[in-house]
C-alpha cells in the first residue's frame, strides 16, 4: 500500500485539565476519563498514519504509575509504532503538571491497537511505518511481541506459533527438548 510513513507523521499531542467533573472521591483523575483520553487521543495518531476511520481493536497494558489531581494539567502523546495488514500499535504516554507547583510526572502509558476500516467498516490495508530513532526502532521490533501476545491472550493464535515470544522466553530449546 503505498509509500511508507515516518512515526513523527502519526504524532499527536493532546492536552486536558482535571475539573471537579473528571475526578472521584479522592479529587484525582477517574481511571475511566483517563481511558476515554487515551482512547481519542491513540486514534487520532492512527487515523494520521492511515488515513482512513479507525475502530479500537484493543488497550493493553495501561500502566498507572502515579495518581492526576484535580487541576493538573493532562498532556498525552501518541504515536504509531509499527503498522501491520490493516492494524496499527499506539504508544501513548502522559505527563501531568501542577502548574503553581512547575512539578511535571510521567504517570501513565498504554499501547493501544486500531485497525482502519472502509466505509462499510471492513479492514483495510495501512501503510507500512519506518521507525528512524533508536527508541521508534525499539518500540518497533517489541510491536511484534505484543502483537503476538495480545493474539495468544485472546485466543486468536495458538501459543506454539508465538515464535517471537517463544524467543524471549527461550521456549524453543525447552519446546525442542521435549520433542527428542
């Protein structure tokens, strides 16, 4: 599908405040509100890098490092890591500021997958994604893992064709040592 996509053209940066609103008993961020952000935010990137509508295929791995008070200021930046037939992976990390603190924390990230639909709703095809910096190229071969982990948690790739993940667990001598 055409020519390949650079990971900064899928950047996007998105920012929100904590109103009382978007908080729970505590005044911080409700986990929820978090979650609908980094939905958004995740299929702008993608929708940049495809060109096309995308739907949520999957979110994985949220991490929530630290709590967002009421009144901090939110930033999220998302970006494609790699593309696949017709599904892109997200990263997205968040950052909350106190601002009459001048405090900033990195608190969450995510990876999320998006797949670009037609317009009746059926994949379609995504340009490849060339990572160029050493951490794109990073998150870029570790795409495949947890591409493959996420197919095998869901029941959609049977464990023993995971080879990426059998690699880093250093299954295929224990699984070949079984077979003699």
């Amino acid at each position: 599908m055409g020519k390949a996509k650079r990971v900064q053209e899928s950047e996007v940066i998105m920012t929100e405040m904590v109103l009382p609103n978007d908080t729970n008993t505590l005044n911080n961020l409700m986990g929820g509100k978090l979650m609908h952000w980094l939905d958004v935010v995740g299929a702008i990137a993608a929708q940049k890098h495809s060109n096309r509508i995308v739907v949520t295929a999957s979110a994985d791995s949220i991490s929530f490092q630290h709590p967002i008070a009421l009144g901090n200021v939110v930033t999220l930046k998302a970006q494609v890591t790699r593309s696949f037939n017709s599904s892109m992976e997200v990263y997205i990390e968040v950052w909350a500021e106190d601002i009459p603190a001048n405090k900033k924390t990195k608190t969450h990230r995510a990876f999320f997958t998006f797949v670009a639909v037609d317009q009746n709703g059926r994949p379609i095809e995504v340009p490849k994604l060339e990572p160029g910096t050493d951490e794109e190229k990073e998150l870029f071969d570790g795409a495949l893992r947890r591409r493959q982990l996420r197919l095998v948690l869901s029941k959609r790739m049977d464990p023993k064709d995971a080879v990426e993940l059998k690699s880093i667990f250093g299954l295929e001598e224990a699984l070949g040592a079984k077979k003699e």
